[in-house]
C-alpha cells in the first residue's frame, strides 16, 4: 500500500468492523489519513436523466434505474435528484426525497449485495400527479466500494 504519511498518523482513521483504532494497521482500515484508499471505482458513479410516466397508478412503484456493482456486500452509497421541480435546476437534493404536500410521489434507492435500484413510488394519497407527469429528472450516484459496515457481509 503506497504511503502518504506514516503509520502512526491517526488524525483521521476508520477502522473496519470489530478492529481496535488504538492497535488497528492501515490494512485493517476502512480508511487510513495516511494510506490512499479507493473509495469509488469506475461504473460505481454516473449521472443520468429520467423521464417520469405519463400516467401515475396509486400505490405503483416505477423503476428508474438499476446499477449492478456486485460487489458481494452492501455498500454505502448516495444518490442524488437535481430538484428542477421547484426551480432549482442547478441544486441536488439527497434520496429519499418527497415531491408533493404529503408525500405522494417519493424518489427512493434500495441496494443490495448486487444492485443499487432507484425508483419513484406514488402513493396516490393526493391528486396533483399533473405537476408531476412527463418531467424530466436528472440523477447522480456513487457506490462506495469499501465495505464500512458489517451489513450483508
């Protein structure tokens, strides 16, 4: 592992699940100040445009997107919507996120061992869906590929 510093350098460290930070070595961190570590591979991160449906049935879940990383754990990860709804096409609003007064339509992810999904669910609890048809939505996403938690493994 190249270095950046030393290894006694613990301003900043992560260990990985059950190890010691006190006695912990740079191969037993999730993340290390003094090591580089790759947070995100290639194919782990993207931006992309979505068109909503036409038509929104009550109580539907439209996918949007899957991201296959396979990576045999579940990662941490963000996804992010850029917020033209409301006017605000150069801002990012982090999911889940509401759309509507009461939440009828919902942005969520889920991701698994092998796939991060990405979908619109609508609730059908309020009837202002003609805001909310044929909009065009643009997504960013990142995987992180070190697995920082004990979930899945």
């Amino acid at each position: 592992m190249g270095k950046i510093s030393n290894e006694q350098d613990k301003t900043f460290l992560i260990t990985l699940p059950g190890v010691d930070t006190e006695t912990t070595t740079p191969e037993q961190s999730a993340y290390h100040c003094g090591f580089p570590y790759e947070f995100i591979k290639e194919g782990l991160e993207g931006y992309f445009s979505y068109t909503s449906p036409p038509v929104l049935a009550a109580e539907t879940i439209y996918p949007i997107k899957t991201i296959n990383h396979n990576l045999g754990y579940v990662p941490e990860f963000q996804v992010f919507v850029e917020d033209a709804f409301y006017g605000f096409a150069d801002l990012f609003a982090r999911l889940p996120y509401w759309y509507s007064p009461g939440a009828a339509v919902q942005l969520r992810a889920r991701v698994n061992t092998q796939k991060l999904e990405i979908f619109l669910e609508y609730k059908g609890d309020i009837d202002d869906t003609q805001f909310f048809v044929n909009i065009k939505l643009n997504f960013k996403y990142n995987i992180f590929v070190n697995q920082l938690n004990s979930v899945g493994s």
